[in-house]
C-alpha cells in the first residue's frame, strides 16, 4: 500500500519514512501544492497530514482530497494547542488524528486501523453493488420473488423469435419489460418502435403502422414508411393491443402470418422481420367472448405471456423503487439527494398504490420538487395520498430498515448485519459489540457475503 506524508518539517517526513517503509511505499511532500501532485499521479491509499503547512492550511487540502479522492483516508497531525480544529476536521472527513511529537508505535497501529477501514468500507461497497445489481435488470427493479421471476423469463426469451404478450395494471411498468427484452437481446442494434393503440384514432392508426403512399388519400402529399418497415429486424411494441380495431387486427394477423404487409396505396406487398411485443391491461380472452378481439391474433400474439405484478403484491421491492427515485430526481432537479423520514416511509411502503410504480414515481418527484428540506416530511406528499393511507407505526424497524414479509432467516441475517455495518460507518469493533457477535465471527460473515457476491 502506498502511504503520503505531508508535512513542513523535513524529520518528520523522514523519521515517519524510516519508521513505515518495511510495510508501505511510502511517499512524502513539504507542501500542499507538491501533495496534490503526488496524489494525482500515484495510487495513495493513506495520508499523513499536519494541519499546519506553513503557508498553507491542512484542513484546505483535506477538503481538496476528500472531494477528488474520496476514498483515500486521512489521518491529521496536530501540535496539542490545535486539537479543536483537528476535530473540525474529522468532521469534514478525516479518518482520525494524531498529536505531537508523534509515538511511532501510535503512528503504525493508527494506520493499520485506518487502512483496514478503508478496505472494509471498498468491501461493502462491492456488497452494495452485488446487492443492488441481483435488485435490478435492464432499469427494472425488483427483488421479490415476482420480479425475479420476470427478470429470468426475460433473459429465457430476449434472442428468441417468438411473440411475447405482456399484461399488468396500468403503471406496472408493460413498456420497461418490452425495452428490457429487446434491448437485451440479439435484436438490440436495429429498431424498437412503439406504438400506443389506444391513443392514435382508427383513420391514422393504419398509416402509422403500415405507412402510405404518395396520394394514398387526401393529405398524402410524400410516401411515409410505418412502424412495421422501419421497426425491420427489430422490434415492435404494440402497447394496448386490446384497443386495436378489429378491421386492423386482420392485418396484424397477415404480418404474422406471412411475414409481409402492404402500405396504404400500393399494392406491393412488402417483406418484414419484426418481433412482437404487445401489451394489455384487459383480460383479452373476455374481449374475445364479447367479440371485440379476435381468437386467432389472440393466440398468435400471445405465444410467451408475462404477468407484470401489481406494486402491492410485490411491497417488499417499495424501499428500493424509492431510494431510486429519490436518487433520480434529485439528479434531476441537480440537488443534492433527498432522503424520506421514517414515517413517510411508513406511508409509502402501505400505500396501496392504485396506479402501481408510476404512481410512485409521481408521489416522490412531487416530493422531492415541493420539500423545503433534506429529509422529506409526510405533509411534504400530495394529501390526497398521505390523508387516505395512514400506516400503523409496524413494518420497517426503528432504525428505518424494512425487512419485508417473505425473506429466508439467512436474508434477513445479511440485510441486518451490513445496514448495521453502514450505520456504523465500516468500524467493525462497534458493529460487533451492536450485533453481540465477535469481531471474527463479523469478519467470516462478511467474507461469506462476498463469495455469494461473486
């Protein structure tokens, strides 16, 4: 590991070399500016720093190396009359400090605890990421037993030929599936078009579909190629597929029958290599008993079903859809990331969700743009939604950890012991003696954790 020390005096910098180079590489600089440079061109793992460099401020260039090299820790060196200051600096960031005249001995066991923080902290950020990415596939998020099924449907059919139909409630997220499949998969380098059948009228639905002819009728005044020509060895998304006319179903039916359509106003029939994906919130084999959907598109669209769930059937994946969200709009809106108090989070997570993750969605952008604070308040949420689902004080734990219904012992075992480990900032001797284990028996299940990670 590469070790810097900053420092004005030169015995300083050279008796802590002496006494750190048989176990680190160890680097040294008399100012700020020849510190930076180093920093810049080396891979420093820890810093020795004196709060006072003669002209310079230590606590200037611990601000400066904690917003370029974050993950890099510092230890302060202080004369006893600056101690106060010291600890000013530990608040903006540094891991500890030291006072002199230094004890060598103090210097190395200081060091080695503050290395091996590091390393535990890089740890659980590798476990967070493992974590995160088991929550989440190509943008969608979730990771109950519903979604996970979803997840690997979607890697079983993404390269795949055959026609997928995807049914939810409106807002369950239809289209993030369809983009998920088709973007990754075999066909993700050409077209994926969609198409709302509900929200184009019957008169321009065909053209924007199949495309027309130069005077096909009246206001044709230039061919226009439709989504099937253009969505050519990719995909088509044909979103309310249930709101299609039943004039028009006829034709889809050709396209997947034959492989070939024909634009308004020729009569070339032209060849075509698209996937359908189409989706629906109705029950379509009910809209076939009443005659408003044709039996065989039906089952020709509907060769591999997805069910998305609904948002409160899978509640145990709210906490995560809101830390998401919170992330993102605050990027959004460019401020720094909202966080939600624990009873807002009650609400959220018993909120019964009519309108599924879209609605979710709305609830926390209109939070995040309305709160005057950091940590969003219950009255910070629209009241039409926080005065209708008032949650009982049950659900997440006091600390605002949410164990959902449905985890394995072992799960709950993990989510418990690293939210403590993070709540306690890495230190491992504090979480242990909070979690009433030994500090090895942390450091085997952390170690555990990894290995599943990987």
């Amino acid at each position: 590991m590469d070790i810097l020390i900053i420092d004005d005096e030169q015995a300083i910098c050279s008796s802590l070399s002496f006494a750190l180079e048989d176990e680190y590489t160890v680097w040294t600089a008399s100012n700020a500016e020849n510190g930076q440079k180093l920093l810049e061109s080396e891979a420093i793992d820890g810093v020795l720093l004196d709060l006072n460099l003669g002209r310079s401020s230590g606590m200037d260039l611990l601000r400066i190396i904690k917003e370029k090299w974050p993950d890099t820790v510092v230890i302060m060196m202080t004369a006893y009359g600056t101690i106060d200051s010291t600890v000013e600096a530990i608040k903006e960031g540094a891991y500890h400090y030291l006072t002199k005249p230094l004890n060598l001995e103090e210097v190395k066991l200081m060091l080695k605890k503050a290395l091996t923080f590091q390393q535990l902290h890089q740890q659980v950020q590798v476990l967070g990421q493992a974590v995160r990415q088991r929550e989440s596939y190509a943008g969608l998020i979730g990771k109950s037993e519903c979604m996970q099924k979803v997840f690997q449907l979607i890697e079983k059919v993404k390269d795949i030929p055959s026609n997928i139909m995807i049914t939810g409630e409106s807002g369950t997220g239809k289209e993030l599936v369809a983009r998920a499949i088709h973007f990754q998969g075999i066909r993700q380098q050409n077209a994926f078009s969609v198409i709302n059948c509900a929200a184009i009228p019957e008169s321009l639905l065909e053209s924007e579909l199949f495309g027309h002819e130069k005077g096909a009728f009246t206001g044709a005044y230039q061919r226009k190629q439709g989504l099937f020509e253009q969505s050519d060895g990719g995909t088509i998304f044909l979103d309310e597929i249930g709101e299609m006319p039943l004039a028009l179903q006829a034709k889809i039916l050709r396209v997947i029958q034959e492989k070939v359509f024909t634009p308004l106003g020729s009569q070339a029939a032209k060849e075509v290599d698209v996937r359908i994906i189409s989706a629906t919130h109705r029950n379509l084999l009910e809209e076939v008993a009443k005659g408003n959907f044709r039996e065989d598109l039906y089952y020709r669209l509907n060769v591999i079903p997805i069910h998305v769930p609904p948002l409160r059937e899978r509640k145990e994946d709210v906490p995560l859809l809101i830390d998401h969200f919170l992330a993102f709009y605050s990027a959004n809106m460019n401020i720094r990331t909202k966080s939600c108090s624990l009873d807002a989070k009650r609400m959220l997570y018993h909120y019964s969700y009519p309108g599924n993750v879209r609605e979710l969605s709305n609830i926390v952008e209109y939070a995040v743009a309305l709160s005057d604070d950091d940590v969003i308040q219950l009255s910070d949420f629209p009241e039409a939604v926080y005065r209708k689902d008032i949650p009982s004080k049950e659900s997440p734990d006091e600390k605002g950890l949410f164990l959902p219904e449905g985890l394995s012992l072992a799960e709950v075992n993990r989510q418990y012991i690293l939210y403590t480990l993070e709540k306690n900032q890495g230190h491992r001797i504090n979480t242990a003696k909070q979690l009433a284990i030994s500090e090895r028996g942390l450091r085997e299940k952390l170690k555990q954790y990894l290995r599943e990670s990987e």
